[in-house]
C-alpha cells in the first residue's frame, strides 16, 4: 500500500508559477514509478508527467517545456514544477504511484496506477 498526499495547489495568474509536492508513505518509495495527472471539470482525467525508477522522465506534449516532475528519495516526495501556467492548465492536480516493475512502455493512463491521492486544486486566472 503507498498513501499520497498532494499540497501546493492554489490560485495563479498566467504565467506564473506553481510547485506542486506529493508525499508518500507506506511501500517504500523508491521502489515505485510516480507521475501527475489533471482533471478538469467535465473533462477525463489526463496524463501530465512520470517519472520512473530509473529517473527518465516523460510528459504530456502540452505542458512538455513548462513543467517538471523530480522526486527526493530521502523525503519520500515527488514534485511537479509548473512554469508558464495559462488557463488551460486549470484542473485538479493528482499524484500516482506505478508499483508494476517491467512495464514495457511507459503507463500514461489512469488505470495503470494503483495508488492515488486526493488531489490538489490548481487555477490559473488570464
């Protein structure tokens, strides 16, 4: 079992800049692969970014160059740094731990994560 916690959500204008921090217990972290989702409203939740075990990163095209996933093993954290923030990227922000090892591609729908958090609310205002 891994619980997560997301903070950092909030209100920002566009342009701005948002970190957003999960932090995880249970299962030992550094043995799960991370990564953030979004919601918006009547929208399907959509994938933003992971990070693996191996430290490789990858992201949804649309926020590719704006944000970056990073985590600190020794905190049992994982961030997302979201810079250039337009409206567009107004939704809930989730955290998601993978524990599946071997994948043999990278999981960027939500059914290929079996833990969640609940979610931290992002608005980006024009």
């Amino acid at each position: 079992q891994v619980q997560l916690v997301e903070s950092g959500g909030g209100l920002v204008q566009a342009g701005g800049s948002l970190r957003l921090s999960c932090a995880a217990s249970g299962r030992t972290f550094s043995s799960v692969a991370m990564a953030w989702f979004r919601q918006a409203p009547g929208k399907e939740r959509e994938f933003v970014a992971t990070i693996r075990l191996s430290g490789r990163t990858y992201y949804a095209d649309s926020v590719k160059g704006r944000f970056t996933i990073s985590r600190d093993n020794a905190k049992n954290t994982v961030y997302l740094q979201m810079t250039s923030l337009n409206p567009e990227d107004t939704a809930v922000y989730y955290c998601a731990a993978d524990a599946v090892l071997g994948r043999l591609r990278v999981p960027i729908l939500p059914h290929e994560y079996a833990y969640w958090g609940q979610g931290t609310q992002v608005t980006v205002s024009s």
